[in-house]
C-alpha cells in the first residue's frame, strides 16, 4: 500500500512509468523516502528547480538529501559562484550536493575565497550552525 502511494505521487509530478521504473533501478531507496519527504523533494527539484523527471530519475538520490541541511544551501553556493562566472553554468548540480562537507567547501568555497569572500560566511549562516571548523 505505502509503495503504491508513493508511486502515484511520482506519477501526481508527472513521471511515467518508465522513469519511474529508471530511478528504483538507478537507486532502489528512492522507493524507501517517506511520503512527505517525496513530495517536497519533488516539488522543490521540478517545480522550483525546473529539473525534468528523466533528469532526476537518473539521480533520484537527491530526493532522500536534506533540502535545509545540504541542498539549499549548496545549490546557493553554486547559484553565486556561477552569476560572478568562477564556475561554468554547465556545471552538473548533482555531483556537488553528494561530496563531503570538507570536499565542498574545500572544491567550491576556499578556492573562490579571493573572488567571492563573503560566500563561506553566506554558506555558514545557511546551515544555520557551525557543523564544522573551518581551518586556517
């Protein structure tokens, strides 16, 4: 019962069967995320985010993240980086929001330190705590 309330909520978004069935096989957790959990993660990815269904069932991974946590404030990140031209807009948005932490920061906000200062600061106050120390 819950499997098929979550299969009509991919199909609510617009999903076919065959996308559907391309992220179980792509992730077979995707099936796992709670009902609610789907619905925002849908929401926020193809309505906010304009991503189409055959994009996030290649990565439907991205669902089970935290949008507060980790997807919000990173895709800000790469928001940024992009508008002042430090990263491509071909930059594939999935790859950054499964790196660590330190890689994260490491690969998107100390190299672009010089270029964009108040970015870490921005990134920390997103995360809302200090989830790490930022070394010197």
């Amino acid at each position: 019962a819950k499997r098929v309330a979550k299969l009509e909520i991919y199909r609510s978004f617009g999903w076919s069967d065959d996308e559907i069935r391309l992220a179980i096989r792509n992730q077979p957790t995707c099936i796992c995320i709670s009902e609610d959990k789907l619905r925002v993660g849908l929401d926020f990815f193809m309505n906010k985010m304009n991503w189409e269904p055959q994009r996030l069932a290649k990565s439907p991974n991205v669902l089970g993240l935290s949008l507060e946590k980790r997807v919000f404030p990173r895709l800000k990140v790469l928001e940024i980086l992009i508008s002042k031209g430090l990263i491509p807009s071909s930059t594939h948005l999935v790859r950054p929001l499964f790196v660590t932490d330190a890689k994260f920061i490491n690969v998107y906000l100390t190299k672009n330190k010089d270029k964009a200062p108040d970015l870490l600061k921005l990134y920390q106050e997103m995360l809302g705590q200090f989830l790490w120390q930022q070394p010197m």
